[in-house]
C-alpha cells in the first residue's frame, strides 16, 4: 500500500527530513559517485537528484551511479511516489517537481536559469510541499542554478548544505549558494555523505553521540516502529520533543533502551530445540573434546541470563556436577547493562522457573525469600559481560555458540560481519545454535546444517594450504606479423607474459587485449578470449564487480586498488587477491585502455587473520580478567549484603512461626464448625431426595394426565399419564410453551379458563373437549385447571378422557360427574 510522502512526515519519523535533493553539474558524476556510495543502502528517506545533463544523447547516469551505490537509482517517472532507500533523477530535458499530493511530476516547462532540468525548480516544490523536511545540498557546476532554490528550503524551515567551494571541481554553483546566507554547512565532498547521514538518521545518532550506543547495523524499519512506539507512549509530539526530554531525563534512555532491546528470554525457551541440543548435539561435541580440555560456551545476547544458566545445567546434567565444574566454562554477554546486572545476579521470582521441572529447580535453585537464586558454585563457572556483537571482538576457540532470536533484529549487512565473528570464535566442528526466525542459507561454504529445523550449524573445517597455480602455458603464434615485430616489442611481451601476477588488458572500446599466462592458467582463460567483450568473463565479476571499477578508473583517470579480494576455489580452498586498475593513459592524455592485475596475497592474507586472531585472543583474555575483579568485587558485595538478609529474615521467620501456630489453632477451631454444617446439610439433603422421591411417584400413581404451568405457561411437570394419552416425553416438552404444542389437544379453548384460574387463584368448572390422543383415536378429554400454589405461581391441569355409560336412559360421563341427557351429547348415538 503506498504513502503519501507527506503523510508518512507528519506522522513523526525519528529523524527530521523526509526528503534529500540534491542539485550539481559540471563535475557532477563524479561528485554524486561519492556522495551516493557513502549512503546505506537502506537510507531513511528517498533521494532525488537535478544533474544538468545534455538533452540531444540519452543518458547512462543511472547505470553509472547504481553501480557505485546500493541504493536504487533510476530516471524519475511522471506520477511516481519516491520512497526511502531510492535515488530518482532528473530526465534530460525535463524539469523535476514534488507535487502537492507528495508525488513526483515531470513538466516540460521553459528553462530556468538557462537549464532544464533546473535545480531550483526542484527546489521550490520541495520547499512548498514539505516545508521543514527538506534537506537540500548543492555540489560541484558551473552557472548559479540552485541558489534562488537553498534560499526558499531554508525561509521554509528546511536544511541547506554546499560542498566546499574551496574544493569542489567547478565552485560557481556552491559558491553562488553559499552567497545566499541559507548554507549551514560547506563539508569537503569526501564528507558530505557522513554529514547528509548525521542529519537524517535523527534518534540512532542522537543515541550513539549521546550514550555511545551504535543503532546502525539494525533494521531501520524495527528501529523506527520502536522509536516512535516509545515516544507515543511518552506523551511527545514529535521526535524534536523526545529528544528534549532525553536530554532532561537520563532515566528516559534506559525505557528507551528497554523498548529497543526487547529482552524477552525464558530457561529453556523452546523446549523442542533444547531437548535436540541436549540430546543430540551436546554428547557429540563432549565426545570431541579431549577430557583434558576446558569446553567453552557463549551465550550471545543472554539479556537477563535464563539462556546462559540453562546451558550450565544442561552441561551439568550431561556431565555431572563434579566434572561441570571442572571443564566448562560459559559466557554471557549482551549491550544492556541492566539486563546484565539481573543475570549476574542469578535471582528470580516462581513464575520465571516454571519451565523447568521440579527436580531441576530443586538441584539447581536455592530459595531466598521471594525468589530463586542460581546455585552458588556453578553460578561462578558463568561469566557475564557486556559485548556488542557488532563491533566488539569475539569470545574465541569456543565449542558452542548460542545467539537466539537476535539476528533477526540486525539489518543483511550486520547480519554478514556477525556471522564472521561468529565463525571466527569457534573451533573447528564447533557448533552455532541460532532462533527459529535465523538461517545460515549463504553461508553453506563455511556452516554445515546439523539440524535445520531447531536451526543448529556446525562449522566446516578449513584448510590453510596456499593455493598453487597450473604450470604456465605460453602460447606462440608464426606469421609475418611475429617475424615484423622489433626485438624490444617481443621483450616486452615476453616480460607481460611471464609475469608473475595475472594480467588483463582491456581496450578503450570495453573488449580484452591481452591475458598473460598467469591469468590464462588462474582463471581458465584462453587465447580465443581474446577480442571478446570483458564484461561477457566471468573474471570481470567474480571474485570481485570489476566493471564498475573500470569505468570509474577510466573517468577518473587513476588508479584503483581492492585488498584482500576473497576468491573461492573449492568449500575448503580459498585464494585471496590484492587487484591493482591502471588506466593507460596515451601522450595525449586520452585513456586507451586499462591493465588489471592480479596479485596473489594469499599467504599474507591468512598470517594477517592469524596475527589478528591472536590478537583479538589477547584483548579477549584482557576482558575476562576485568569481568572477574568485577564479579570478586560484586560478589563481596553480595555476601554482605546476603548475611544481613539471613539475620532480618531469621526474626521475620519466629515472628512467622507464632503467627502459625495461633493461626493452626483457628483453623482446627473453623474446622469442627464446618464438620457440623456438613453432617446437618447431608441430613437436610437426605430428607429433599425423599420428598422429591415422594411426589413423583404420586404423579406417577396419578391415573389422569398432570401438567403443571408456571405464569408463563411453560411447561414445569409432564407425568406418565400424559406421556401415554399424548405420545410426547417429558424431556421433549419440559420449558416449552404450552400454547405452542402441537399433541392432539385444543390448548387454545383452554386459555381463558387458565387465565381466569390464575387471576381467581381458584379451580375452575370442567371443560369437555374433543381431542386426539397419541394414537390418532378420536377422544373426549375433560380438563379441570387448578392454580398452582407454589413460588412463582402458575396452574395444574388435570385432564382425564370421558367414558360414556346410560344409567336409566340417561347418559352420564364418568369422570367428571356430570349429568346430561343424551341428546345434549354431541357425535352419540341415542339410545
């Protein structure tokens, strides 16, 4: 679903700006290449850019520029919404506007400032639109386009930039911009990108210059939800606002840091992919490692420590006590301090145990008060620390690494310098435990998946022999074009193909002019390649994007220089190059070719990752000795204050045991009242089912049908008479109304007889009808309505079928007692 550009700023983002232009011309390629290759690819906000170019060619600025930055670029298109993590351009002969729905338009309109595109038309819209969320920047050209455009930017209350004009390749337009009095800041072009970020980033920076914590390697889209979830629940109005309380109130950092730094974290958190590590995973790697040897654990991310703990008493369990404390030594490290200072602690409340089984709490946890603490003699074999796993050195030569549930949190770019670290700090066939959100699916050439499904990696061992290259092979050609060639020019090419270091000489026009030897025989090149378009090789982007360095050498006209280029050859065979791109520049100083050489610094390479591992080793062991003289020092402080606790809660507990015995005495009290109750309610209870036995058979005895009413005339009591005259259940007419049965009786002549029943509260006359009893027989009912005299009231019907005999000529109706002639019988015979 796309937003509206203004919508999303006024909505709040945590930085400031919701949109960056910026404006240059002559000398402009080279100026954005720098400026856009210095920006994230997931920068905050989108990027639009006026470059003066010419009308009469079509351009290729785009393609250039998206080689040198990971944001996208791409020519602006008329109607499009600009969004962040973008660079849109300004088409050749087309000036670029912001219109007033946020949108991008492109118009045709006459040249401004003698130009179309024109700097200043973005510039104004931008302005007008936006107002304060623009962030404006003007570099290298010729001409004073953009001027009249910073001025509106800032009396709108946005931000101008201009690179220093002292520097710039063509200063007119910076300087013309600077004359205006709206520049804030003239940085030189290399730093630009750093100020332009400074400015956007908003909260991340404000933290890291503040608090020294780095925000950069997160998702932007995690950071900012969280952000500006916790400045909703501040009460601020924008980030401006928030950052003021900040600044006043240190405590707001920490709930800032808390609603960032989710430590949701449990013992044994997914029980499943514990259950495999403890039953798989840690009898092979304790099987590995010699009896001798110390097993060493981190717990990446451990927030409060619950994930460290569960590793110490999964070991335990596994190794028993005795050799735990012996061999395995486990550290827990996390950016949150405070989460650090609960983990060293080792304390928590009921709720918190809950996952583990009561035997496991029992071994393992001592009560104290309201909580738990940790056992005291494997609580020393766990190390706690801060550590930022982004920037800071790894924990090294380590068995098994756990990080759960972090990555995820990390942008692709943190996430890879992570995983280097992680793979640096384990030992070979050393195992990486990750969340279920994480996967290792680009890392197959150093990770083997142990178990997918509860995501635990192993890591493949490596080997360090250098790489050696296929012998030479020189290839010669005969002719008359060989036998022409002076001596000095057949030196030369001796010299170029016997070179140690792989060379590939590419023409002006992009196709390859020369492959020495050494290249042939690293690359698999041949001699038919040559003549081919470089980019169509496979050496021209593996191991390393080399077109886009050509180009830029070629328009640069100097050399570029890649170090430490890492090429794979097999899973276990790594080559590593440093890449030297060499215009040849004519005497005319025109650019004819390029030479790219390969040089092989493989051995180098790895003595400097071992010098550097051996270092990182050292800072690593510097680190653990201040967490132990920080733990000694804790820990003192911990049993002092522990003896005095014992002493209070020594009293607390004679002054609790007397509390209980008056208590007990109560309760023996209370609990011969309610054996009293008890046996009175069983004798109650048993007199009710022996009424209620009583009446039912009465009803049951009953010969007539029985039907009792509440005031509502629904049916309360259906006897059996009723159940054989009618063919309906009790259960099938019990609160149901009785008016609506449908069983063979007229209820409706009945109802003024009930009502006057009900009103009188006395019995009424009989009524004669003629029904139809269950068995589709045509009968005469006599109904007598009786009121009910019960809570809620209502009536009983006592219905009996007529049974006709003549006593003396005369008809009489047995059951109700009265007398009539036979002729007043409807449906008889006489006589």
């Amino acid at each position: 679903m796309e937003t509206d550009l203004r919508d999303g700023y006024r909505r709040g983002p945590i930085g400031r700006f919701a949109v960056v232009a910026f404006a240059s011309s002559a000398g402009g390629i080279r100026a954005l290449s720098t400026v856009l290759g210095g920006l994230p690819a997931d920068f905050a906000v989108p990027v639009l850019v006026v470059q003066h170019l010419d009308p009469r060619h079509e351009t290729m600025l785009a393609e250039i520029l998206g080689y040198r930055t990971g944001l996208q670029v791409a020519l602006a298109r008329d109607g499009e919404l600009p969004v962040p993590g973008t660079v849109r351009l300004a088409p050749p002969d087309r000036h670029l506007l912001l219109g007033g729905d946020g949108r991008l338009v492109l118009v045709d309109e006459p040249r401004l400032n003698y130009v179309r595109p024109a700097a200043d038309r973005l510039f104004f819209s931008a302005a007008a639109v936006l107002g304060a969320g623009v962030l404006a920047c003007v570099l290298t050209g010729s001409g004073r386009d953009g001027a009249d455009g910073v001025r509106a930017v800032k009396e709108a209350g946005g931000a101008v930039l201009a690179q220093d004009p002292g520097t710039a390749e063509f200063a007119a337009m910076p300087r013309a911009a600077v004359a205006t009095g709206a520049v804030e800041e003239t940085p030189v072009l290399e730093l630009i990108a750093r100020r332009v970020l400074a400015r956007v980033a908003g909260a991340e920076v404000f933290i890291r210059d503040a608090r020294s914590f780095d925000f950069t390697g997160y998702k932007r889209s995690t950071l900012t939800r969280r952000v500006r979830k916790r400045i909703q629940d501040a009460g601020a109005h924008d980030f401006k606002d928030y950052r003021d309380r900040l600044q006043a109130d240190a405590n707001e950092f920490n709930l800032l840091f808390n609603t960032i730094l989710i430590n949701v974290t449990s013992f044994f958190r997914d029980t499943d992919a514990w259950s495999y590590l403890r039953q798989e995973v840690l009898p092979d790697l304790v099987a590995a490692v010699p009896p001798s040897q110390e097993i060493r654990i981190w717990s990446a991310g451990c927030a409060s420590g619950e994930e460290a703990y569960s590793l110490a008493i999964a070991f335990a369990e596994l190794l028993g006590l005795e050799e735990c404390l012996e061999r395995v030594k486990i550290y827990g490290t996390d950016v949150d301090e405070e989460a650090l200072r609960e983990a060293r602690a080792g304390l928590y409340p009921a709720k918190a145990l809950e996952p583990l089984v009561p035997e496991l709490r029992e071994k393992y946890f001592d009560h104290n008060g309201a909580l738990y603490g940790f056992r005291p003699d494997l609580r020393r074999r766990v190390i706690f620390g801060r550590h930022d796993i982004t920037r800071d050195a790894p924990i090294s030569r380590l068995h098994l690494l756990t990080c759960r549930n972090t990555l995820m949190y990390f942008n692709v770019e943190a996430q890879s310098q992570i995983i280097d670290r992680f793979h640096f700090a384990l030992r070979e066939d050393g195992f990486l435990f990750l969340g279920k959100a994480e996967m290792l699916l680009s890392d197959v050439d150093r990770f083997e998946t142990y178990s997918m499904r509860q995501r635990i990696f192993r890591k493949r061992p490596t080997h360090t022999g250098a790489h050696v290259p296929p012998p030479v092979r020189v290839e010669t050609y005969a002719g008359p074009e060989v036998r022409d060639v002076s001596r000095r020019r057949q030196l030369r090419d001796l010299v170029l193909e016997n070179s140690p270091n792989a060379i590939v000489i590419v023409s002006a026009d992009g196709t390859v002019a020369v492959i020495n030897g050494q290249a042939r025989s690293q690359f698999g090149l041949t001699t038919y390649d040559v003549g081919r378009p470089f980019s169509e090789l496979e050496v021209s982007y593996r191991p390393l994007e080399l077109r886009s360095l050509i180009d830029q050498a070629r328009s640069e006209q100097r050399p570029l220089r890649a170090g430490a280029v890492e090429r794979r050859l097999t899973a276990d065979e790594v080559q590593y190059f440093d890449i030297l791109v060499q215009p040849l520049t004519g005497n005319d100083g025109a650019v004819n070719g390029v030479a790219v050489t390969f040089t092989d610094t493989t051995m180098s390479t790895r003595l400097q990752m071992e010098i550097k591992r051996v270092r990182e080793d050292l800072e690593t062991a510097y680190e653990e000795l201040q967490s132990t003289n920080e733990e000694l020092e804790t820990t003192n402080e911990e049993l002092q204050s522990s003896i005095e606790e014992l002493e209070t809660t020594n009293e607390e507990l004679q002054s609790t045991n007397e509390e209980l015995e008056t208590t007990n005495e109560e309760l023996q009290s209370g609990n011969e009242e309610l054996e009293t109750m008890n046996e009175e309610l069983r004798l109650r209870g048993g007199e009710l089912d022996e009424a209620r036995s009583f009446l039912e058979g009465v009803l049951s005895s009953v010969g007539a049908a029985v039907i009792v009413l509440d005031s509502d005339f629904k049916v309360r009591s259906w006897n059996r008479a009723a159940e054989e005259l009618w063919g309906l259940r009790a259960g099938e007419v019990h609160e149901q109304v009785f008016f609506g049965l449908d069983f063979g009786l007229p209820t409706g002549v009945l109802m003024d007889s009930m009502n006057d029943c009900m009103v009188s509260a006395r019995p009424t006359r009989p009524v004669e009808l003629v029904a139809v009893n269950r068995r589709g027989r045509t009968i005469r009912c006599v109904v007598t309505c009786s009121p009910l005299h019960a809570p809620g009231e209502g009536v009983v019907l006592l219905i009996d079928e007529a049974r006709s005999v003549v006593r003396d000529g005369v008809v009489v109706r047995e059951g109700d007692g009265e007398v009539e002639t036979g002729a007043g019988v409807e449906g008889e015979d006489e006589g």
